[in-house]
C-alpha cells in the first residue's frame, strides 16, 4: 500500500508532506532525530523553531544532491528512505529503497547489473540513432537495461535505445 503522507528519511532528517487538515500547507515539515523542529518552504525559507536555521545549510545540500544522500544515508541504515522498513537486498541498498517504494512513487530502480553501465539514469546523453518514436540529439536516460537505455528525447517523447547509440558529451 501506497503511503498516504510520505516520509523521507535522510541522515538525521524526517522530511514530511503535511496531512490535508494541516495548518502548515504548502510547507514540509522537518523532524530531527525523531522530533518536530518546523517546517520549510518551497523557497528554503525555515520557519518554527530558532534552531532550525543552523540546519538551513545541510538541508540545502540534502536538496541540491537529494539521491546521493538518500543513498549514503541507507548504506548508514540499512533502511528504505521511504517506508523505513529494513531493506533486504544490496539492489535497495544501493538505490536507498525497496523495489516496492521504488513502483509507489515510480521511481527508477537500478539493479547492480545495469549500475555498472557506463550511463547513469538522469545523465543527458546525444543519442545518434533513427527512431521513428524519438529525435536523435540530447536525451535524459531514464532507465538501463543490459545493452538498452530508456531514454527521453525534448518532445517529452520516451523510447527504448541501444546503448551503443548513445555517446556521452
């Protein structure tokens, strides 16, 4: 089951979605170390309490790299960042959650296998093939099979290529 108000779990750091009653709309809410400290909005500006701005700098990094953190943060834990439930395979260890949080909130999930691959999913890569479905040009990976990459081209359009079309600049 899908969480209803989503948690995410980095380092010290709770960050979570207001419930619909809340008064904090429109605001994240940030807990460290499992206590209500305030809440941030969509322009990092931090409110509630004073404390809180000494925090202001690692919450901006956690921001400006989010899924390295989520990733360093479950090696630490051994935790999904999501649901914080343990995770069981090296796979969501590596990626920072489980197969099933990865599917909630479609998210890519790498398998050791395809995280050896010379591209990584978000890279932006020229992609030199002819497809009927893409442009060939710049397009973001957005997942990576054994020898394909789904990649996504400027039009919003999404197609599966071979790796050897893709060269990175």
């Amino acid at each position: 089951m899908k969480l209803q108000r989503p948690k995410l779990h980095v380092m010290e750091f709770i960050f979570a979605k207001p419930s619909e009653t809340s008064k904090i709309k429109g605001y994240v809410a940030v807990n460290i170390n499992g206590q209500y400290f305030g809440k941030v909005n969509k322009e990092g500006e931090f409110y509630g309490n004073p404390n809180i701005e000494k925090y202001s700098q690692v919450i901006s990094n956690i921001n400006n790299d989010l899924l390295h953190h989520v990733k360093e943060t479950a090696k630490k834990t051994g935790h999904c960042c999501f649901c914080n439930l343990e995770l069981t395979s090296e796979d969501s260890v590596l990626n920072g959650y489980g197969e099933t949080c990865a599917k909630h909130y479609n998210l890519p999930y790498e398998t050791s296998e395809s995280m050896n691959s010379e591209f990584n999913i978000g890279d932006y890569v020229k992609y030199v093939g002819k497809s009927k479905k893409i442009e060939s040009g710049m397009v973001k990976v957005v997942k990576i099979n054994k020898t394909t990459c789904t990649v996504l081209d400027v039009n919003g359009e999404i197609a599966s290529v071979s790796q050897k079309m893709l060269i990175i600049v």
